[in-house]
C-alpha cells in the first residue's frame, strides 16, 4: 500500500471520526432537551395533581355542608 492511499484512509477514517462526534452532540443535546421537557411535564402533572386534590377537598366539604343544610331544612319542614 503506497502512502497516498493509507493518507486517503486515515482522512477517511478521520472525518467518520469526526462525523461520529458530531452525531454524539447532536445527540447529547437532543437527550437534554427531551429530559429537560420530561421535568417540565412532570412538574405540571404534579401541580394539576395537587389542584384536583384541592379541588376534590373543596368539593367534599361544600357536598357535606349542603347535605347538613338539607337535614335541617327536612327538620323544620316536619315540624
């Protein structure tokens, strides 16, 4: 093998090289982004999470206190 084809192969195997880091970057980056967006999703999961709860203890003791006002209502409607 003559130097000018293994230099040819060595600039060859030099760009796949850097073609290979490239796409490890181009990755990297990628993988951030969606972790960063997996966060942030789940952060917002969690709030709605924490205001249906809420939402569901609100509702529970509105239900309650209406339930008391009819018994009382039903009460002085007997008497």
């Amino acid at each position: 093998m003559n130097s000018e084809a293994l230099t040819r192969q060595f600039d060859e195997i030099e760009q796949k090289v850097e073609k290979f880091v490239e796409d490890k970057r181009v990755l990297e980056d990628a993988l951030a982004e969606s972790m960063a967006r997996v966060e942030e999703l789940e952060s917002r999961l969690e709030e709605k999470e924490q205001a249906e709860s809420v939402y569901k203890e609100e509702k529970s003791l509105v239900r309650s206190k209406i339930d008391g006002l009819l018994v009382k209502l039903e009460g002085l409607a007997k008497s």
